[in-house]
C-alpha cells in the first residue's frame, strides 16, 4: 500500500490507544524529570559548590544510562519474543511506583540524593524495556503505507508531552514540591489502561532452533552491516552525545539566567514547542525526497544552535535558540526511525529497536552524564559550547564516512515496491 492510498492512523482504534499510552506517559515521565533534575542539584547546592553540584546532575544521567547499557541484549530479545503490549504495560506499571514513592517522599520532606538516584536507575530500567517494546508495536498496529504518518504523529505524542511536561512540573513544584510527582503517577495510570485496551498484535515469526543468546546479538550485528541504519543512529548517539544540553539547564537556570524552578520547566519544554511544530508538518506531509541529506542538515542546525545557548545570558534569546534546536533535531528523529522501522524485518525490530534505544540512551543519559563531568572541570557555559562544536565536527565526518546517508533519497529500502 502507498502512503497517498493508506488510512491515516487515527483512524484505527488500536493507533489510538497507543498514542494516548504515549502522550500521558511522556508527560508523566518529563514532568518527574525535571523535577528530579532540579531536586539533585537543588539538594546538591546546600552543601557543594557549583562545580561538585554539576558532578551530581553527571551521576544522575550516568544512573539512568547503566541500565540501558547492561539490559539492551535482553530487552531486544524480549521484545520480539513476548507480548509487546506487556512489556510496555509492566514497564509503565513500575514507572507509577517509582511516582508513588516520589510523591510520599517529597510530601513528608524526606527526599535525599540517595533516594533520587535509586528512582533514577529504577526509570532507566524501565525505560531500558518500554522503548523497544513500544517501538516494535508501532508497526503492527498500522499498515506499512501508514507508518510514516504514525512515526510522525507518535513523535507529537512524545514531543507534547516533553512541551507540557516540564511546565507543569516546574509549576506545580513552585506551589507543592508533591504535586509533579502525584501527577506522573495518575498520568502512568492512564497510560496504562490505555496499552490494557490494546487488542492481541500479530506475534513475529521466531526461529526457535537458534539460542537466546545468538539471537539476542543478531540486533546487532543487523545494525552494523546496515550501514545506512548504522550511519543514522550513530550519528544521533555522537551529536546529542558531545552537544546536548538537557543537563545543564538546572545550572543555567539557577545560576546563570536565574529563574527558578518555573524557568527550567520552560527551558526544559523549549525544544520540544520546536520538534512538535516539525513533527505535526510531518504528519500532514511525510518527508519523501532527499531523507539523508535533510537528516544531515538537521543535525548541523542542532549543532549551532547549542553553541548560541551557550553564549546566551538572556531568556527569551536562550528559549529562542532552545526551540531551534529541537526543530532540528526532529529531522533527525523522524528520519532516523522511519529508516530503522521500514529498514528492518518485524521479526527483528526489538532487538534492532533496543540496538537503537541504547544510542539513543547513550547519547541522552550518558550525554547527561558527560555534560555534568565537563561542567564540572571547565564550567558550565565552556562544557556547552565545546559540546556543539563538538557536533558540528561530528556531521561533517559522518557526512563524508557514511555516503550511504547523503544516498538515501526516500525511506523505501532497496527493491521495495510502492
């Protein structure tokens, strides 16, 4: 089927489940995260300097990222052995749970650095099997000729909920420290119920003769002899790796432009206002021509964009150069899983999705985790600006290594027929 001549996806009951699972439980996760953000290096201040507070938010990252890091082989082989919407419902379960003890804790004001760091990892494993499962489900409940839009509208899903989330958890933790957390786990509750009415997917055809373990590194070494697919996640993992910014803006926001809690939401929300513009035009009009070279200057816009906040002293100048970057950063986004869902057999996605959550986790959590460290040795505003120069570097070296990218002139993998 065509994309002109497929359904649009909310037209199908399942799509729609799933996407209201996405929208409340995105909103739920960023609205904890800002919070914890704020929290680690609010708690860390009362005792450290600034320097010491920044290796506490690289800890926090580095927390998250290590569970992604040791469960990927199994969460992969997981995903396409077992029921996908039961991952993805057992992961949201206990993302409720960590909510639940948030929310006591910051009630009765006993929240220490050790709590926030346990919750932190207990996320990331969490995270660590709701990714892939919820990637490799996508394409089952849609046809093929759909999947571009649903990619798309999946994306505003997670965009709005990174745009809302952190506004209402820097708002509602300025009136009650509780009240983000209270949120998320009413939120995790509705998304929950929304993958329980889910109906049964087609189950991947498995070659049972093969071991788990062979099995669980066929991901893998599908994504290294797929270079296209290679060029795109690695490219993702490196950019946001040296050039992301999420954990500075705890710093930026208390030291630097000096506006609170209420600020790091709004700063924390910017790039998402930028990627769900993008990603809504992306729904109405996929991307067909010239994926590769797009991705590329996406990349590169995001890139430059970091480095203007870095310099930035003034908010509205820093939310301005924050939305630019995630506008850009959404053609990567979009390409990069268009390309990894219509590039890879159903049978292999959740290995190759895990593959791709790890990059994409590296480049998040550890790219937290090497932001704080960097902070730490030469200041926040340096670790920043070296960052995206950093990933300039980046896009110009994979634009000349990986040929296959600035190649790709649709989604369509070689041979198919439209």
């Amino acid at each position: 089927m065509t994309t002109d001549a497929a359904p649009h996806p909310f037209r199908i009951a399942d799509f729609r489940f799933y996407w209201a699972a996405r929208l409340t439980s995105t909103l739920a996760q960023n609205a904890m995260v800002v919070v914890i953000g704020w929290q680690v290096y609010d708690i860390a201040r009362q005792t450290m300097d600034q320097r010491a507070a920044a290796m506490q938010l690289g800890y926090i990252g580095l927390v998250q990222f290590v569970p992604l890091l040791l469960l990927t082989l199994v969460v992969g082989w997981t995903a396409d052995r077992l029921d996908r919407r039961w991952i993805a419902r057992a992961a949201v379960l206990l993302e409720a749970a960590c909510a639940i003890a948030l929310a006591l804790l910051t009630w009765y004001d006993k929240t220490t650095l050790a709590d926030l760091f346990i919750v932190a990892g207990l996320l990331g494993v969490a995270r660590a099997f709701a990714s892939p499962a919820l990637q490799a489900l996508a394409p089952n409940l849609v046809p093929r000729g759909s999947l571009p839009a649903a990619i798309a509208l999946s994306s505003i899903a997670w965009q709005a909920g990174a745009i809302a989330g952190p506004a209402l958890g820097g708002l509602l933790y300025a009136v009650k420290p509780h009240l983000p957390y209270t949120l998320a786990a009413a939120l995790f509750i509705l998304a929950l119920t929304s993958l329980l009415l889910i109906r049964p997917v087609p189950r991947p055809v498995i070659d049972t003769g093969a071991s788990p373990w062979r099995r669980m590194g066929e991901g893998l070494g599908y994504v290294r002899k797929n270079r296209l697919i290679l060029g795109a996640i690695s490219l993702d993992l490196f950019a946001v790796l040296l050039g992301g910014v999420t954990a500075m803006l705890p710093i930026y926001a208390r030291d630097i432009l000096v506006v609170g809690p209420i600020g790091v939401g709004a700063l924390r929300m910017a790039p998402a206002v930028g990627a769900v513009l993008v990603a809504l035009w992306f729904s109405a009009r996929p991307l067909r021509t010239n994926v590769g070279v797009k991705m590329l200057w996406g990349v590169g816009v995001f890139s430059l964009s970091t480095i203007a906040f870095g310099f930035s002293r003034w908010m509205p100048f820093s939310l301005a150069c924050l939305v630019l970057l995630g506008a850009a950063d959404m053609f990567s986004v979009y390409v990069r899983q268009s390309l990894v869902q219509l590039h890879t057999p159903d049978a292999m996605r959740g290995r190759v999705g895990a593959v791709s959550t790890l990059f994409v986790s590296a480049s998040n959590e550890l790219g937290e985790a090497r932001s704080g460290f960097f902070a730490a040795l030469v200041g926040p505003v340096a670790a920043v600006v070296l960052g995206g120069a950093g990933a300039v570097a980046v896009t110009m070296l994979w634009a000349k290594y990986f040929p296959e990218l600035r190649r790709a002139r649709t989604f369509d993998p070689p041979g198919s027929i439209r």
